[in-house]
C-alpha cells in the first residue's frame, strides 16, 4: 500500500512570504503528525491532528498553522517566513490514538532567502 | 514531560565490525521507545519498538536494542555492520497508552559512518 506522501519535494521561498504544503497519509490512517528538522535544533514536534481535530500543538509561534481534512489529508502553512524556517517537515500517520506505530513521509525540504 | 538523550553525536566504525548507539530517556510514565534511521534526503524509518514484553527487541537489518528499566536505557546494536549502514539514527520516545500528548520526542540523532 502507498506510504505517507508529502508534496513538494523541495521548495525555495523569499522572506515574508508564506508556504503551504500537504501530506497525504497511508489510507486508512486518522492521525498525522507534523514535524520540523533543523541541524540546530533537531526534530521537534509541531502539531497533531485526529480526525479533523487538533489535540496537540507543539511550542512555535501563531506562524505555523495547520488543518486535517474529512479524508485525512493535511496541511501545514508558515505565514511570513524567516530565514530560520528552513528546514525539512516531515508528517506522519498512523492509525488511531496508540501512542505507536507512526510512518513518516520522506519530508518536504524548505528554503528561505 | 519525557525527554532523550543520544549520548555520541557521531560514531565512525570499520565494515563489519560490532556497533552500539546509546540512547537514554527521561519520563515519569511509562513509555513506549523507538529507533528510527534517517538516510541522507530522507524520511525517517521504523528499525525497530518497544512497547512492554521482552526487553530484548529485535528489527530490520539486523539491529535490536534492549530496554533496561532501571538505566532508564534503550541502546541499539547490531554485531557487524555494512557500508550500507552509514546513516543518521535517532532514538525516540512516546507515553504509554493511548491518549494523552501522543507525541514522539527524539534525541539529537547518532550519525553512523561504517568505513571499508
């Protein structure tokens, strides 16, 4: 079955703008995660969706916001981007509120100029 | 709140030879514990989980890591790597149960260089 699919691959944006992007999660998987990778910082949890539903939020700024649809696909946008936001976002899925068994994605690698 | 530490931020071994990447964790609640690798341009990927049973577990590629309560520990090894092992590893760590944060925290991460 098809895996964690995060689009795009790569993307490059100017300072101040603001980026969208998706991940779709393995079928039948209710629960995606978001994360941000930096070589400073490491990986740090962003947000939890579940069913449409946000129950948990990690410690960045009102920037970054996300949203899960009815069919389980989600999206995470960062408004005025900084230098420091780049960085490589990785979702995960998984199924349903077990703490375990998340797939993650192969990550979209943003770069801010 | 729970919280991982990878003790070597980098570890150069030769082809073949045995390997153990340290991981210790914090928590207050039982936990649940992972090692995922990374290879360069890359997701992360299961090696392998502790959930509750055995403390010895074993994974893909050969590797297995032991959970050892009172150390608070959970240390990856493999008895004898490949080229194809060079990679980034990062040990992680959840609550228990269902419910809750249901978050992962991760260590710093543990770049393997296996050397011919």
């Amino acid at each position: 079955k098809a895996g964690v699919t995060q689009t795009p691959r790569y993307l490059i944006k100017t300072r101040g703008q603001q980026v969208t992007l998706s991940c779709s999660p393995i079928s039948g998987h209710r629960s995606v995660s978001w994360y941000q990778q930096t070589p400073g910082q490491g990986l740090q949890f962003l947000f939890e969706y579940f069913s449409e539903t946000q129950r948990n939020k990690g410690n960045f700024p009102g920037r970054f916001s996300g949203r899960q649809f009815s069919n389980s696909r989600s999206e995470m946008n960062v408004s005025t981007l900084e230098l420091g936001d780049s960085a490589l976002y990785l979702c995960a899925s998984k199924l349903g509120t077990h703490n375990y068994g998340y797939t993650f994605g192969s990550g979209t690698r943003l770069t801010v100029v | 709140a729970q919280s991982v530490t990878q003790l070597d931020s980098q570890v150069p071994v030769f082809e073949e030879a045995p390997v153990e990447l340290r991981c210790n964790y914090s928590s207050s609640v039982s936990v649940y514990l992972f090692w995922y690798v990374q290879y360069p341009n890359q997701g992360l990927q299961l090696l392998l989980k502790y959930l509750s049973g055995s403390t010895l577990v074993k994974g893909i590629n050969g590797f297995e890591a032991e959970f050892n309560k009172s150390q608070t520990s959970f240390h990856l090894r493999k008895p004898s790597v490949h080229i194809s092992d060079t990679a980034e590893y990062f040990c992680a760590v959840s609550p228990g149960g269902q419910g809750g944060s249901e978050k992962l925290v991760f260590g710093k991460g543990t770049k393997l260089t296996v050397n011919p």
